[in-house]
C-alpha cells in the first residue's frame, strides 16, 4: 500500500504546483493571455497597472522561474501581438499598441543563453515610419511593408566611430546599390543560387562622393520563410566611396569596418588608398595604430599581439630603426627587449628576454651573424647557423666546449661540471656521435 501512497501524495503536489498563483491571476489584462510563446515558450501577460500598460513574460517551466518586464506602453491599447522572420535567426516578436489616437510597433529579439527579450531599437525607425499618420492598421499591413527592406539583422549593436553621419545612420533606410556574390561580383537580381553574400546601399551624396554601407550575410545558416530568402546580414563597412557599384577601390574620405558590431579597422582614404592615421583590432589578442601615407604604412606606429607590444617606426611599409618590445599582459612567455631594422629585414643589435633568460647579438639582412649569448650558450653565427667554437649550457648546471660547422656538431666535445672539472669527452662528425666516448673518474684519470 506504501506505492498507493507515494501516487497519492505525488498526485497532490503535482495539483499545489499547477494551483499556485500565477503573476497575471487577479489582475485585469490588456490583451489575452499568451502562453508559449513559439520563439521561447515562454507565457506573455499585458497587464493593467496605475500607471498603465506593462508586458511581462515568464519562462514558467524552469526552475525558479520569475515574470520579467517586457516593456511599458503607458496609457495604451494593446492591438496586436505577432511574429515576422527578418533574418536567419529566431523570428521578431512584435508588439502593435494605440496610445492617444497614434499607432506604435515596438519590436523585440529573444536570446536562448540568457533567457531574456530584448527591445530592437536598430529597427525602431523604420516601425515609426510605418504607423505614421495611420489612421487604421494590421499585423498583415506590417508585415507587408516589413518584407520591402532590405533584409538585415537588426538585434547588433554596432560600436560608436565617433564619426556622428556614421553613428546616426538608419540602416532600414538608404538606396539599394547592388548585391555582390562571394568574389564580388555585382548581382543584379540575386537568386538563393546565386549566393549573394554582400550588398550595399547609398545614404548620401557630397561633392561627387557617395556615403555608403557594405552589409556581409556573416557565417550563418539560411532559412526559407514563405517565399522570402533570409540570411544574417549585419553591416560589414561604412565608407565613403566615388563609386558606388564598385565593391571597394573607390574609397574616399572616412571609413570603419566591422566585425560583429565591433569596429575592426577604423581610418580615411585617398583616392583608394588609405591616408593619415589608422587603427584595427581583432579579437582582443591583434591591434596596431599609426600612419599610411598614400597606402604605406609611415613614422611611430604601435602594434599589440597575444600579450606583446611592439612599438617602433616605419619607412615604406617597412619596419626601420629600434623596435621596442614589452610585455604587456606580463606572460612568461612573451619576450621584452628591443630589435634594429633595415628596409624591414632584423638588421643590427638585438636583445630579448624570455622567463628571466636572455639572448643578444646581431642580426644582417634577418640571419644571425657574429658572437651570440642564448639560452644554450655562447658564440658565433655565420648565416644564422652556429659557427666555431661553443660553451654549451646544460641542465645539470655543467658546460660543454665545442666547436660548430654549418650549425652541426663537429669534432671533440669536452663536458665539465660546476666546478669545472672534465667528466666526459666525446666526438662528433657532422652533428652525429661518433666514435668512442671517454668517461673521468676523477681529475687525471680515465677510462
């Protein structure tokens, strides 16, 4: 009977869950109630407060699952509530609600790793353009004059360029340049076949130069929806340009480019070439800052790679003088020093430290050439290969005497230990060991 028992009182817990308070019971709502929501599954409540209409949503089935506002819509009417793909992602909910005689769309994205809706103020523009001065409108009507804008993901935020004509673009807006497959070649009307990964639109026009914007379809799966192809453009360069049917080339004035919403290059062109100064970033681990002059890079520049900072000058595009190196991130692995060059070959002094080891000497035309210290001891270079005779540094804390050809091992090698007394000889012929190895007992004796 304890198995009856067991159902029972599962049964009445099962019935306490399902019969407690939910966040919209007893509270008069602005619009049906929406439970699992296709995007979510999450349960969508506009409710009635003092100071007006408040959307809450609640994923109910997670654990400790508490009602998140939406959004408020004040004193308003909620119209419609219904979902549009725009991209290749999970579809846009929107949300159309009357408010003093006006109508307003407020569009909202879903993310699957924080469980949270999020507002989609990149595409607030182009909804107010579409309620403007309606005096009655639908779901349907929206969706129509949604389908007509160049497709593009809204949900990116995009990093401020500082530059204000291209961080207050509406990028629902613009003209329609053209669609660029892969290599860039322009598409004039594109197919899914066609794979049009590139488009560009004009924006603005100034003494014969054209604002205009690259948007790339990004690395992301395709969706069908309907008869509408959608893809996951977001926005690739914004530049001025003299023509704008040409993919790049024509480049004329400011110009970033990004990637993933974050600025990767920033800087200005001069006649297709880049001019002044410049900077560009990737992935936290690449970035470097200084001056092109007419498309090479000229003068101090500074460049940070995998917890290094390099800063030092160019000639031509070519690294010139002292280069200073430092760790920035304070790894044991990346070395600090300085190294000379010449037409953007090593080329004189050089001197790195790695874990507290330091290695000097000189560098001709990128080969070592002269007396070298290393990590493994002391000599000569000839052609970046050991050359001559060596100190060797072991781990044992002894030293090793012999001589290099062509940077392979050649003839005796004598080994001493701290004290400087001979516990070994051997021989080698063309870095190969050959020939009888000589062990000492002790001073003067052998074997």
């Amino acid at each position: 009977m304890k198995w009856l028992w067991a159902i029972a009182l599962t049964a009445s817990l099962t019935c306490q869950m399902a019969g407690a308070a939910a966040f919209y019971d007893n509270k008069p709502l602005a619009h049906p109630l929406i439970e699992g929501l296709q995007e979510s599954s999450a349960t969508l409540a506009f409710i009635k407060e003092a100071g007006g209409v408040k959307g809450y949503y609640c994923l109910c089935s997670m654990p400790n699952a508490e009602p998140h506002l939406l959004d408020e819509f004040g004193q308003a009417s909620i119209e419609s509530v219904f979902l549009m793909s725009l991209d290749s992602e999970q579809p846009t909910r929107f949300v159309l609600f009357r408010q003093n005689d006006r109508y307003k769309i407020y569009a909202y994205k879903y993310d699957d790793n924080d469980h949270l809706y999020s507002r989609v103020t990149r595409l607030q523009p182009a909804l107010d353009r579409i309620t403007e001065g309606q005096k009655r409108i639908d779901a349907l009507t929206i969706k129509k004059a949604l389908s007509r804008i160049t497709p593009l993901n809204y949900r990116f935020y995009y990093e401020e360029s500082g530059v204000p004509e291209f961080d207050q673009l509406d990028f629902s807006q613009g003209k329609l340049v053209s669609y660029y497959g892969q290599y860039y070649d322009p598409l004039s009307n594109p197919t899914p076949d066609d794979e049009p990964y590139f488009y560009k639109k004009t924006y603005k026009e100034k003494n014969g130069r054209f604002l205009n914007v690259t948007f790339w379809r990004w690395l992301d799966a395709t969706r069908i929806e309907g008869n509408r192809t959608l893809y996951n453009y977001q926005v690739r360069r914004i530049a001025w340009e003299t023509d704008p049917l040409k993919f790049t080339g024509s480049e004329d004035g400011q110009s970033v480019l990004y990637d993933s919403g974050s600025i990767s290059a920033k800087g200005a062109y001069k006649q297709g070439v880049r001019d002044g100064q410049w900077s560009a970033s990737k992935d936290e681990k690449y970035s470097e800052s200084g001056q092109f002059a007419e498309g090479k890079r000229e003068g101090q520049w500074t460049i940070y790679q995998d917890g290094q900072t390099l800063d030092g000058k160019y000639h031509n595009d070519m690294r010139e003088g002292r280069w200073q190196l430092s760790n920035y991130d304070e790894m044991e692995w990346v070395a600090t020093g300085f190294q000379t060059y010449a037409h953007g070959q090593l080329n004189g002094p050089s001197e790195l430290t790695i874990a507290g080891t330091t290695e000097r000497g000189t560098y001709i035309d990128d080969k070592r050439q002269g007396p070298w210290e290393i990590k493994t001891g002391n000599g000569n270079y000839t052609d970046d290969l050991q050359s001559g005779p060596w100190t060797l540094k072991t781990d044992n804390g002894h030293s090793q005497t012999v001589s290099f050809v062509a940077g392979k091992k050649e003839g005796e090698l004598r080994d001493t230990d701290a004290n400087g007394v001979l516990i070994y000889i051997e021989h080698y012929k063309a870095g190969i060991l050959s020939g009888i190895r000589e062990s000492v007992l002790e001073p003067g004796a052998s074997r």
